[in-house]
C-alpha cells in the first residue's frame, strides 16, 4: 500500500457542467481512477452520458437550466453580472436533485469543475474533500490583487440591481448549508485544485500557489468519438475545428475551403452543428464531419486551424501540431497570445483570417524548420508530465485513510520527468 492511496476502493462524486470544454478534460482522470479500482458517479446532463460511460462511471443526470453549451451566441459572456446569475440560477436549480442521488450512496470524495457550484456544497454536506478542477487558466493573483479586484467589482456595478440580488441568494444557499466563508472564497479560493495544463503554459504560473496542482493534459482514450480513414501516406494533413460553441460559421469555413483548393493539403473540417450544405461544393482534398476523433486526427496532422479553446490547444501540443489560432470568446485570445509566445503557432484575429492569410499562415508553419523543432520538443515535454496518471493519485492522498499533504505531493510534481516519476512523487516512492 502506497502512503497516499486510500485503504479501500472509494466511491467518487464527480460534478461538472454541460459543456464538452469542461466534461473532456476530466475523462482521462475518470478512466484512470476507474482503473484503480474506484467507482465514480458523474452528475451531467444525459447528453454527455456516451462519453461519461465510455469512461467507466456511472451518470447522474441533471436537467441544467443554462444555454445551449452549443450556442455561443445565447450566453451573454460581455454581461458579468448576467454570467454570475446563470450559474447561480443553475446551482440552485440543480442542488436538491444531487443532494437526493447522493443521500443513500454518499461519496468519499467530491470532484468539481470550478464552474460546477454545487461541488462544495455536496462535499460540506458528506463531510468529505472537495477537489476542485480547472479545464483554463487559474487566477495567480495575492490576498491584495484579489482584494482590489473586488473592490473594483463591487463600485462598477454597485448601482446594479442583479448584483445585489445575486449576493443575497449566494449568501443564502452557503447560509442554509451550513457554510460560514465569504461568496468571493467559496467560489474563488479552493482548498485544493487539480489543473490540466503545464504550468509553463499557465499565465504567470510561476506566480501560482501549490493549492493548484499542474498535472498536465488528463487525455484518455476517447473511444466514444469513433474512427477517422486517413488519406494516404505523404499527404499532409490539416484540421480545421472551431469547437463546439463555435462552428456556426460558414463564411469562415469556406475562406478555409478556398484557401486549400487545389494545394497538397488533405483538408478535415469538423463543423459541429452547420449543416455542410451551407458550405457549398466542396473539393476533393476536403472532407467535412459534424465532429471527428480529434486525438486520431491530430496524430496524424501536420497543421491545425483552431479557435484556440484550451482542449484543443493541448491537445495540438500533446502531438507536436502547429497551429493557426483564430480566437473568439472566453480564454482563447490568451491561449492564441501563448501560442504566438511560445512559437507553437501563429495569432490571427478573426478580422484578420482572410483566405491568403489562412493560407499563408499554415504554407509557413508548415516549412519552418524552428517551428518544426519547438513543436517537438513541446510534445516530448508533455508527455513526461503527470497526466491522468498524477491527478488521480493527487485524488487518492485525498480520499479517507490517505496521506493528505496536498501542497507537498503538487510541489514534488512538479519536478515529475514522466508518469513513472509522477507517480513516485505522488506516493512518496523513491526513484530506483
């Protein structure tokens, strides 16, 4: 028996929200506890059910009150306040029916999105760990930053009816959960929180305390998305996928259509919910699909036109992909910034993403040699992190009987070379 393992198989609560941003980074670690022996119920809304039982957990369906996770254009991501109410809105709704499923099956462990706010709540209730996961950059800000940051919130929309509102009802729920901390703590400042990015591609991530440990992509297997033919050997290949919120483009997709006409290049676009048709005539280099195994795709790429979601981001890295980033929403103007820093890739704004541009852009990432020698090297560099492998024994110090030290196993993790040494870090084993 390791010194961080729990004594016995635990059962695992995993709560998530409905978007595939959110849901995929948590497959691989789901799938590695499942392996350990663990059993694991995932509360998502049935829609992401295949992938959820692909991965070896049960599914806790919840009925969510949000937008379409699909629909970009329904979330009204420049309206704060309205964001905060949502989610708000959505733990309320959602907390009783959890709070039922999990009365007579009580889990030893709580692991949440950060997005998922009834996380802690369920963990308070059990009387057990939270765990917290992050699918983007965490916030490296101090007691004072973040201080400031409150202060400025609080006068920008003090005149604001919602915001008062929505501090009333959190205060309520945490009240009648019997939860004495701060709104600004509960949601703000986990206790513990797994991170599945390198901590080199975290924004100032050497500002970051050792509550937030930097595991690496947690990629799994994803059998669920089924089976891609790959053109024959020599063709070069690019992806083109804009993520699920974002797809409804077909301008975009036929600038991409124009731009690969007629050049080498085999062309796999996924295009999510548009319907091809409004693509028109495609050429014989281009194929189209409402969503593809990106993983067997990217393996096979040499070249990736992406929104820069933070997924996708890793994994182009994870294959050693270069990739032209055309951010729209959310993190992905500074998942672009980082690309473009690191020299992974190329930064076009979406204005700027006309047929030549795209076309040129991916012509000289593909022949420069730099390029070529970053990307690998980046790729060597994320297989030696911890991965699923280190996150799930991250989970394990945590589960009754274990270890705990959370702070300590994330410092030693960092220094993990690969998944033989992330585990010896996590179970206090010596190298041999």
């Amino acid at each position: 028996m390791t010194d961080t393992a729990s004594a016995r198989p635990a059962h695992i609560a995993v709560l998530n929200i409905p978007a595939h941003g959110h849901v995929n980074p948590t497959l691989g670690i789901v799938a590695e506890l499942v392996r350990r022996g663990h059993r694991v119920s995932y509360a998502v809304p049935e829609e992401f059910g295949p992938q959820v039982r692909a991965a070896g957990a049960g599914l806790v369906p919840y009925e969510t009150t949000l937008p379409a996770s699909d629909r970009v254009e329904d979330w009204p991501s420049d309206d704060p306040v309205a964001m905060l109410g949502l989610a708000l809105h959505e733990a309320v709704s959602v907390l009783p029916g959890q709070l039922r499923a999990f009365a007579a099956d009580p889990p030893d462990l709580v692991l949440h999105d950060f997005g998922a706010l009834t996380g802690r709540l369920l963990a308070h209730r059990h009387g057990v760990r939270a765990v917290c996961v992050s699918s983007t950059h965490v916030s490296a800000a101090d007691p004072a930053e973040r201080q400031a940051r409150r202060e400025l919130f609080e006068e920008l929309f003090h005149d604001d009816p919602r915001w008062h509102e929505y501090q009333r009802g959190f205060r309520k729920l945490l009240d009648d959960a019997g939860i004495g901390m701060s709104v600004d703590d509960y949601t703000g400042q986990p206790e513990r929180c797994l991170v599945p990015i390198p901590r080199f591609f975290q924004q100032d991530g050497e500002r970051v305390d050792e509550r937030y440990a930097f595991v690496g992509p947690c990629l799994g297997g994803r059998s669920h998305q089924g089976h891609w033919r790959e053109p024959a050997e020599g063709t070069p290949v690019l992806l083109v996928a804009l993520g699920t919120a974002g797809s409804d483009r077909p301008e975009f997709y036929r600038r991409c259509v124009r731009a690969f006409t007629g050049t080498p290049w085999h062309v796999v676009m996924a295009t999510g919910r548009l319907d091809p048709a409004h693509i028109g005539p495609l050429p014989d280099n281009v194929e189209t699909h409402a969503s593809v195994p990106q993983l067997r795709v990217l393996a096979r790429a040499d070249a990736f036109i992406t929104h820069a979601g933070m997924g996708s981001v890793l994994e182009a890295m994870h294959h050693g992909v270069p990739m032209v980033a055309v951010p729209q929403v959310n993190d992905q103007p500074v998942n672009a910034a980082r690309i473009a820093e690191l020299g992974l890739g190329i930064y076009l704004a979406q204005e700027e993403a006309t047929v030549h541009a795209l076309r040129d852009a991916v012509f000289s990432l593909a022949a420069d040699p730099h390029v070529a020698r970053r990307t690998a090297g980046i790729r060597a560099r994320m297989r030696r992190l911890g991965g699923a492998a280190a996150a799930a024994g991250l989970i394990e110090s945590q589960l009754p009987g274990g270890a705990g030290r959370w702070q300590e196993l994330a410092r030693r993790l960092e220094f993990a070379g690969d998944h033989r040494e992330a585990e010896r870090a996590v179970h206090g084993t010596s190298a041999d």
